[in-house]
C-alpha cells in the first residue's frame, strides 16, 4: 500500500474493511442473505445476497489516487458517515472567483457499505469566506464495474464520468456567473419564492395569519433563512448569486441536525433541495 493511500485512509479516518458474513436464522440454519460487517467494530450495515462485491475503503483511495495522477488533481477532504456506511474521497480542482467571492471546487468519489449506491462521482464548491457548501447531482457508475474489471479499466471508466462532471461543473460555474450579474433585492417576489420553496411558509402573510397557519418550527425555520439570506445579500451586491450563498448558508450552517446536515448535504435530501433551488433561481438569471 502507498504512502498516499496511507495517508488517505488515516486522514479519513478508514483504515478498517469491510466483510461479506453468511447470516443464519436464530436456530441456526443457513440463509441466502449476508451482513456487510465493518471488521474493526463488528457493525453491520446491510444485508445483501451472495452476487455483491464489497468495494473496500483502500480500493476506493487507491482509484482515486490514480484519477487525481491522470488530471492533475490533488487529494482533498475525505471521511464517512453513519459509522461508514457512506464513505467519500474529494478531488481538489484549481480555485475560482465570482464577483470577489472564492470558490473552492471538488469532485466527490463517494462508495456505500450499506448497499444504498454503488461508486459514484460528483461536483461541488465551496465558499471559502463562510464554507457554504454546495454539491451537485452525482453520476452513480455501474455495480458491475466494482471487482469485475481491473483496476485499469475502473479508472478509464471513472476518467470518462469525470471528465463528464468537468464539463458539468463548467456548466454550473456559468449559471453562477448569470445569477452573479441578475440583480435583486431583499424584498423581491424571489426572494419570497426561495423562502415558499425551501420551507414552505409564505412570508407575503400578516405575523397574525402566519401563527395561524404554520407551527412555531416551520416559522422558526423561515426565519433562519432569511436571516441567512440577509447576511450574504449584505455582505455582497444584491444579486441572484448572492441570494443562492443566503441559501446555501442555511443549508451548510443550519437545516436538519447538526448529525446528519453533512452526509444530507452531499448525498441527500438538502442536496436535493440546493439544487431545487438552484434551478428556480437559473430560470430567472
């Protein structure tokens, strides 16, 4: 094993591996069913039949490794959630600035020990003056690429989907540009739409009809976005890019729980959400 991948999995905190275990009824008797084991811990993920592959952490450092040589990229963040259930390694790409704003931009290889997914790749950025994070939709590559295939073959295979999420990401960097240059305001009918989407309350309302309609949580949750949307519109010119980092800023610092806001931020329902919103806003850029 090298010293990068070494470091890698220090790093992330995933040197351990994962087992395919035969799983067995009470008395005893044999099933057709296996547990994802994590060695280390004895945590079992999932259950899966006898045809999955366990895609190990060492792997998954090791592929990636081989994709930052062949572009050019450096090793970024990298870790797990859910005990490791999900694990990812990011690809750092050259920094960007829109409208005196920093943005960090990576690609995320990120693998499943609980059989939600299969490998796959995505884009994202970050703002390096308050961390809002953002991550687009990721590209899930074929099950049957995972230990069936050499290692060669993996990577040309990943190659072709990163070289997908660049020009995807140049995309993106675009749409920034367009909402960057659209100007808005803090009272905007826009404004009151992100708010309607992202948490479903209509800010249009009187305080004394809003009580009435919402909980106390969905208006508390309201407010942290626009107080969140106020902040980053003040900060910088008044713009359909800055609207989308208020945004942004409630999902990264914010929404859900502190537990789950990163893993739901990478691969879940607030990535989900970001790009919602991010499609609303593009519409009128």
């Amino acid at each position: 094993m090298s010293d990068i991948i070494t470091t890698i999995l220090e790093k992330g905190d995933l040197f351990w591996n994962v087992e395919k275990q035969p799983l067995t009824l009470p008395n005893g008797t044999p099933t057709d069913f296996f547990g994802t084991v994590r060695t280390d811990t004895d945590h079992m993920f999932t259950s899966v039949k006898d045809g999955y592959e366990v895609f190990q952490n060492w792997e998954l450092a090791e592929l990636v490794t081989k994709l930052a040589d062949e572009r050019g990229f450096t090793i970024g963040d990298c870790g797990s959630f859910k005990d490791g259930a999900k694990v990812y390694v990011q690809l750092d790409m050259e920094n960007m600035e829109i409208n005196g704003t920093e943005l960090g931009r990576h690609i995320t290889a990120i693998n499943s020990h609980d059989a939600s997914h299969g490998l796959k790749f995505g884009h994202g950025n970050i703002d390096m003056w308050c961390e809002n994070t953002y991550q687009a939709v990721s590209k899930e590559l074929g099950r049957s690429i995972r230990h069936t295939r050499s290692l060669k073959a993996m990577v040309e295979d990943s190659l072709n989907v990163v070289e997908q999420i660049v020009a995807e990401e140049k995309t993106l960097l675009e749409k920034f540009i367009r909402m960057a240059n659209k100007k808005t305001d803090i009272f905007s009918p826009t404004v009151q739409k992100v708010v309607e989407v992202a948490t479903g309350v209509d800010i249009t309302m009187s305080p004394e009809e809003a009580q009435t309609e919402y909980s106390t949580r969905r208006l508390n949750t309201a407010s942290d976005l626009i107080s969140s949307i106020e902040m980053e519109m003040g900060r910088r010119d008044a713009t359909l890019w800055s609207l989308f980092s208020g945004y942004t800023h409630y999902s990264t610092h914010k929404a859900g729980t502190d537990k789950s806001r990163a893993e739901s931020k990478m691969s879940g329902s607030l990535q989900k959400k970001d790009n919602e919103i991010l499609e609303l806003l593009n519409v009128l850029a």
